[in-house]
C-alpha cells in the first residue's frame, strides 16, 4: 500500500466527475486562499461537480464553504498532522463518501499524502516528486508552469481534467456575497461618524511571520508621515490574537473573527496596506485595492495578485520613499465613501 504504482495515468474524463475532493492539509490563511482560483475553475468547468477540502485550519471551513460548488471543509488538527493513526480515526468522517477523484495538492507532503492513503476515491491524482511515495492513480510531469506565482499554480491541476489552463491570468477570489458586503461596509460606517465622515481609510495589518513582519517603529513613522502629507485620511489597525492593542492614538482599532467579513471590510476601505501575510492575499481574494511591502520574499511568486494591487520592495527604500509611493497611489484610487 505504501508503494507508487509502476503503471499509472494522466488525465480522467471530466464528464464522470462528479466529486471532488481537494486535499492540502495546510494550516496558513495565504496558502488556503490560493485554493480558490482552482476551487472556481472547476465550479465553472464542472458545474454539476461537489468539491470537498481537506484542509489543516479550523476556519478554513468558513472561508471555503460558501464558494460556488463547495459542499463541506474537513479541517484536520494541526496537532494530528503527523500523528498517522490519531488522523486516521479522525479522517473516518470522509471514508463514508467515495470521491471520483481526490487531488493532492501538496505533493510530496507527509501529511498530505498520509491522507491520500486514507480517502476513499476512484481517482487519486498528483504531480510527479521524488517525495512521492503513496498510492496515486494519475501522475503527471509538473513540466513549465503556465503562471509563477504560487496563487496561479494550483491551476495546473486542471490538466487531469483535460482542461485549458486560462491564457488571462485570475485572481484569488472568495466570492463574497452582497449580504457580507454590506455588513462590512455597515461597521465601516460606524468608524466614519463624526469627525471621520469624508476621509480616506486605509487598513493595516502588522503581523507577518518571521522576518516578513515590520517594525511597530517603522510603521509609526510611515503612519506619522503619511498623516503629515494628508490629514483627511482615517487608519485602521486590523487587530488580531497577535497583535491584541493598536499602534497608537493616532489610528482606530478594527477586528472581526469572521474571516469573510474581514475581507470585505479589506474591500470596503479605500486601501490594504501591509506586508506578505496571509489576511493581504485575503484582501486580494476579497476585491479590496491593496498595497504590499515585501522585504525579503519574491514579488514575482507571492506578491499581491492583480492589475489594480501594487507590490514594492522596500529593503532598499527610505521610508520617505514608501509614504510618497504610498499616497500616490492611494490618490490615484477613486475616493469610495
């Protein structure tokens, strides 16, 4: 059972697909949202098709299960991950469905391929990796990718289906609904009474992990100069369990556990601003307008997808530098309230 199969194939016939079981057993925001350009491309291609996750993030499921043709997200404990038989009897839940086809997304991943074992589904597909040790149906040569960046990439998957890979570059999208829409826009109102009716708001989020995360200092006096420059502008610092009291008198508080509603709050602002995270491929997959600082990731591969976003390094900025190129941009953005 632990042992590839010498014989195995590329492609199914996408007319018989009529479940689909998605596995990337991934605990990072960024990482599930960059499920969604696949997750809408078979909802649009297969339209009569169920799509399961598995998924490692407990909110992953409110994320993902309102997107079109999304029938249930299994989020698996971080903690059971790479605990083989505890996951096992978890994963139980799943083995009452068979799925025409599970797709592992992660390739050579353990865990990954640990629950590859362990679905039931006619088909089991990935691309080749010298990591690849399970049981798969369907192998494919990964080859040249169509698209670099890594919320494009899982497109490729749509080879096994014998489907065009979309010559116009997507976006990630979590398709929100006008009711969730209208509730963020709501408690963004809230923040615009009085003195802040008619100003410009932008959102930032500090958090990031490891080095990717930005000084509060930094940010102080990107927030200082930028008030400087305009003071008609209303900054939002999005709070979280990490970063639990604001950066200063200067800014307004915002949170929301609903992820979702999170995202369209991104999109009800003039602009998101903060560094390579997960809540800015949110943002991006929400519809806001968004400005990223990257300072030691590849723009080419995790940038903020998008023709109306803006990525920047700034490792060889002043921080002169990124408030001009910040209220620039910001002004270049129709005013929305």
């Amino acid at each position: 059972m632990l042992s590839r199969r010498t014989s195995v194939q590329t492609t199914v016939e996408k007319e018989s697909i009529k479940n689909i079981l998605i596995i990337r057993p991934n605990y990072r925001i960024g990482n599930l949202i960059f499920l969604t350009p696949l997750i809408n491309a078979l909802a649009k291609e297969l339209p009569d098709a169920k799509i399961d996750i598995i998924v490692g993030m407990k909110l992953a499921g409110k994320i993902l299960e309102p997107m079109p043709n999304v029938d249930k997200v299994i989020d698996i404990p971080r903690k059971l991950l790479l605990h083989p038989l505890q996951m096992y009897a978890y994963i139980q839940q799943t083995r009452q469905k068979e799925y025409d086809i599970a797709l592992n997304i992660s390739g050579g991943s353990t865990s990954a391929q640990i629950v590859s074992l362990l679905v039931k589904a006619k088909y089991k597909a990935s691309f080749a990796s010298d990591k690849l040790w399970a049981d798969f149906t369907h192998i494919q040569e990964r080859g040249n990718l169509t698209y670099r960046h890594m919320g494009l990439e899982v497109l490729e998957f749509l080879r096994f289906f014998n489907i065009e890979i979309p010559k116009n570059a997507p976006s990630l999208d979590i398709k929100l609904s006008d009711e969730e829409i209208q509730t963020a826009k709501y408690e963004l109102m809230q923040l615009l009474q009085g003195d802040n009716k008619n100003k410009r708001v932008i959102a930032i989020f500090r958090n990031a992990r490891f080095d990717k995360k930005i000084s509060d200092e930094w940010w102080n006096k990107w927030v200082d100069l930028l008030l400087k420059n305009d003071k008609e502008l209303l900054i939002v610092d999005i709070l979280s369990p990490d970063i639990p009291t604001k950066l200063n008198d200067k800014v307004v508080a915002y949170s929301n556990k609903n992820l979702r509603i999170l995202g369209a709050f991104f999109r009800a602002c003039d602009l998101y601003v903060s560094a390579d995270t997960g809540p800015m491929h949110l943002a991006v997959a929400s519809g806001a307008r968004v400005l990223a600082f990257f300072n030691k990731t590849d723009i080419s591969i995790y940038g903020a997808l998008g023709e109306a976003n803006k990525t920047i390094d700034i490792e060889k900025l002043s921080i002169e530098e990124v408030v001009k190129i910040s209220d620039d941009f910001l002004h270049s953005l129709p005013h929305k309230q």
